[in-house]
C-alpha cells in the first residue's frame, strides 16, 4: 500500500500524457451533442471517485448526474431508460458482475459507456463506447490508493476539456507535483490521536465528500476502525447527537464556497470538546493537519495522498497488515 500510493504523481503524469488527445476528442463530441445527463456506475473506492464527479459534472457543466444503484440491473433485472445518457463507469478492474450488468443493460437502453478502468483487458473495457485507461499500472495491496487517485485525475481531465475550463486542465498539469509535495505532509498527529479510538466521522462537502468517502473505507478495511463518512451538514441532522467530549472527526475542506461552512462546524465541534483533526483549513482548539494548497478541484487530490500515507502508518501502528485486510479480495465479484 505504501509503495504503490507513493507511485500517484507518476501514474497522474502518465496518465495525463497519455489520454489527451482522445480526451480532447471525447469532450469535442460531448460538446456537439450534449447527454441529457450522466448516470456514475462504481463500486467501492471507484464510487467514492463517482461521487467527486457528480460534483464535478453538476458545477462545471450543469448537468444532472447521478449514482446508478446495480442490484437494479443485477438483481431486479430492470431497465430504466438511459436514451441520450452518459454513463459515466469506473473501475479497476473492470470485472464486477454487477457492473458489468449495468453496463450491459445501460448500453441496450440507449447509453453511452464512458469507461474508466485500470485493466484495458477486462469486460467492462470491451463493453466502453469511449475507454479512458487510468494507466495506473499493478495494484496489488487490496486497498485502492493510486488507481483512486487517477480516477479523481482522469474525472478532472474529462471535465475540465468538456467545459473549455483552461484554468482547471492548467492546475491540472501541476498536479503530479503537488502530489508529491502532499505525500510529505506529515500527519503523524492523526496516527497518535487515532491509534487507541474504536469509532470515527469522517466529513467533508461537495467535491471533498468523495475523499471523506474514501477515507471511511480505507480506516475500515486497513486499520480496523469503525468510521462513518458524512457531508458537513448532513452531520447537523442526527448524527451531531453521537458527538461528545474527546469523539474524534476528521475533517476535509477544500478552497471553495463549501470551505466557510465546514470551518464554521469544526469550531462548534472543537469548542464542544470534540477531538478535531482537519485538513485544508485551520480553527481555535482543532489539531491542523498540513496540507498542500492548490487549485479547490486539485486540492482532494492531495488530501487522498496525503491521507493514505497517514492510513498506512495508523493500520501498522494499530496492529493490522494494511496489504491483506481481512475478508477481502482485490476483485470483488458483487452478484
């Protein structure tokens, strides 16, 4: 896990490289004849990179996006109507029978698969109308680190040539340098506040919701902790009544309107005793964790780097082997 979340700058070099022309392609014809809206289909780490570009879509692009539930396909077999649809599939490995099912369903209704996958070899790239690789290369730790972020990255590089958005593709190119620098941020603070905890929220909002999502998963499945990701102001409505004195959060905020608003909830929690760590901003009684500061669409980016160099250290520290979670496969196959 350590090794390959490390290897995101390069893979995000690669990546960028290696798909423009045919982003630029994608987006070309996407302009010509815009989707009615854009249907996400993933699993896992890939559906907390589906939730960041939900986000994306809809601010960037004012388009309705939304999160396709497979056990409609591969359970109840049905068929809803994705007539003059995107959808918007992503994978790394691309073998899922649930996916693939959606996809195949999506397809027949009238869709458009628009495939991000890490295996160009797999099912799901051979169902894809437009196949974008993440070129992530081996993955072999069962937790997902660089073919997460390079999902995040291929989600900005599709969206920023489909709106026009030369500042975004801009910041874009910078970052597999700012991920480096992220990778750097020491979080050792987290590692010892987080150590001896049983249960966590972890929160974020608009396009940091996807990271919150992500690290969630990534407390569970490498070290052994019971963590809950939830938006910044869904916690206002129920789940503040589980917070008391020392109840860890770890928050993300990124640089954009949402940023006011999640700093504004870490002081009420820190001034109510909450053990607060948080990322991308600094308020009284709260432990600042270092970021690297960047465009508000990189910046999630860099909190998943940095965020999964801290993961790896908290599951050694806590007793667990982050490469081989217990129960879990590097494929999952979902009927």
């Amino acid at each position: 896990m350590f090794r390959e979340a490390a290897q995101a700058p390069e893979v995000v070099r690669t990546q960028l490289a290696a798909n423009a022309a045919q982003v630029a392609q994608l987006a070309a014809r996407l302009r010509r004849a815009p989707p009615r809206a854009v249907v996400t289909c993933a699993r896992g780490s890939s559906d907390h990179a589906a939730t960041f570009a939900r986000y994306l879509i809809e601010t960037r692009l004012g388009l309705l996006t939304a999160s396709a539930a497979p056990s409609v396909s591969s359970v109840y077999e049905a068929a809803p109507d994705f007539a003059d649809t995107v959808m918007l599939t992503i994978s790394q490995s691309g073998a899922s029978p649930d996916l693939l099912a959606v996809v195949s369903r999506a397809r027949a209704a009238g869709a458009r698969i628009v495939a991000l996958v890490n295996a160009t070899d797999s099912p799901l790239a051979q169902l894809a109308d437009e196949l974008l690789p993440l070129h992530a290369g081996s993955e072999q730790s069962i937790a997902a680190t660089k073919s997460y972020i390079a999902s995040l990255a291929a989600t900005v590089q599709l969206v920023s040539a489909w709106a026009g958005d030369r500042a975004l593709s801009a910041a874009l190119r910078q970052a597999p340098e700012q991920l480096s620098s992220a990778w750097q941020c020491d979080w050792s603070v987290a590692v010892a506040r987080l150590t001896p905890v049983r249960n966590l929220y972890v929160i974020g909002r608009g396009l940091g919701l996807g990271v919150a999502q992500e690290a969630a998963l990534k407390f569970k499945e490498t070290c052994g902790l019971h963590a809950e990701a939830l938006s910044a102001a869904e916690l206002r409505h129920g789940p503040m009544a589980l917070v008391r004195a020392g109840f860890p959060l770890l928050l993300f905020t990124q640089n954009d309107e949402s940023r006011a608003g999640v700093m504004q909830l870490a002081a009420e929690l820190a001034a109510q005793g909450a053990e607060v760590l948080l990322a991308g901003a600094q308020v009284a009684r709260a432990t600042e964790l270092p970021t690297e500061g960047a465009h508000p669409v990189i910046e999630p980016l860099l909190f998943a780097q940095s965020f999964y160099r801290m993961a790896n250290a908290l599951s050694l520290a806590r007793g667990h082997d982050p490469d081989a979670p217990p129960h879990l496969r590097k494929v999952t196959e979902t009927l």
